[in-house]
C-alpha cells in the first residue's frame, strides 16, 4: 500500500454527468480531459458516475468507460478510484474506492477482498470523523464540502474553510483531503489547516486551459 497521503495533493474526481456541457460524447469529453490531467501532474482520480445525466442506467457501457479510465490512470501511474460502487472496482481492480456514510462499510468492503486496496470515506460532521478516526480500515477522508458547489445533486451543508482547522485540533489524524468549491486560492490556507490535499471537479472540468489550472492547484500545495 502506497503513502496516502502522498496520492492526496490533487485528487481529480469526475464522470460523464461533468462533461454535459461540452457538445459531442460526454465519455469521450471525459477520457481527453482525465489524459489531460494526469500528463498535467493530478495525483489521484475517482471515478464518479452518478445521477440522472450519468451512465447509471447503461451499467455495461459504464463499466466500459470505468476500464478506460483505470487504463489511462496506470498509464501514468496515478491511483483509480471508484465512487460508490465497491462490486465494480473489484471485478476491474481499481486501486480504490470511495464511499459515503451510508453506503457499504469500509470493514465490509475489506472483507470482500483480498488484496490492498485504498478504501475513502466521506466526512460532513464532526462526530463522523470521530467514529472512523481509530478505524484501521479507512485511509483517508473526504471532508465537505468546503464551500458551495453544483457537482451533487444533493450536496450535505457547507463545512467551511477552517472544518479542517477544527478537526485537526479535535485529535483527527486521518489524511485528509477537501473537496466542495474548491479553487486555487483557497488551497494554501486549506493546506495550513491541516489538509493533505484537494478534491476538484468542475475546477478541471470546466478549464479552458487544464495544465494551467493543474499548476495553479498544485502551486497552492507546495507553498505551504
């Protein structure tokens, strides 16, 4: 198993329904963005398909453009990670997975396999990061969102920029990564507050200009 927290830095998480917006074939749209992303330095992605405008209803052609990803994400040596869905990111040997409270436990998730696999799980609340803080079976957390974001479709409340700050002074010592709204300028202070890392959609999704973004959230993690 890999350092997590050296994966976490810039976590690109996306899927057909972030990709709505541009003409032609959304996987196809999301495809040339991820290879964008990784040859621009991101360090971790998460397949996140899901919602009315996503591939949900088509499981196979889901599951096609899921292998296309995990193939593109090994050609570059960066961790595949699969929102949610802990059947198929075992069936196609993604390196991870991520889920919320209320899905499948991560000791659940354990004892379906074998092998190291990262397994992440989202934080909205205090006392959730509490209960998981000493569980050996979880790597690392999302917390979230940090700011007002359009990516879900039934966002939790906002936690704000200092939720890390505070979770950080309560005793939390899982890595951490934060996502919701984030931009460029807010990574540094989140990086002080204890983040190991940021989780982006639409900040790559919708980028006119993908390695100029990348660089921009990268420079807020190493300006610590």
């Amino acid at each position: 198993m890999q350092n997590i927290r050296q994966i976490l830095p810039l976590y690109f998480i996306a899927g057909t329904q972030d990709c709505r917006h541009l003409s032609g074939d959304p996987a196809q749209h999301l495809l040339s963005i991820l290879e964008q992303a990784l040859q621009s330095g991101v360090t971790c992605f998460q397949f996140r398909d899901k919602g009315k405008f996503s591939l949900v209803g088509q499981p196979e052609k889901q599951k096609e453009l899921a292998i296309k990803c995990r193939d593109l994400c090994n050609k570059y040596n960066v961790p595949f990670i699969i929102d949610d869905n802990v059947d198929l990111a075992l069936e196609i040997n993604a390196d991870g997975v991520h889920v919320g409270q209320s899905d499948m436990s991560a000791l659940e998730i354990r004892k379906k396999t074998d092998k190291p696999i990262i397994v992440g799980l989202s934080v909205n609340k205090m006392t959730e990061a509490l209960a998981s803080n000493d569980l050996e079976a979880i790597d690392y957390f999302g917390i979230g969102p940090i700011f007002p974001t359009q990516s879900k479709e039934d966002p939790k409340p906002v936690v704000g920029i200092d939720f890390i700050k505070t979770l950080r002074e309560a005793g939390i010592t899982k890595p951490l990564v934060a996502i919701g709204g984030v931009k460029a300028d807010s990574v540094e202070q989140l990086r002080k507050n204890g983040a190991d890392g940021v989780a982006v959609i639409t900040a790559i999704t919708y980028s006119e200009n993908i390695p100029q973004t990348v660089k921009a959230l990268l420079r807020g993690h190493h300006e610590e």
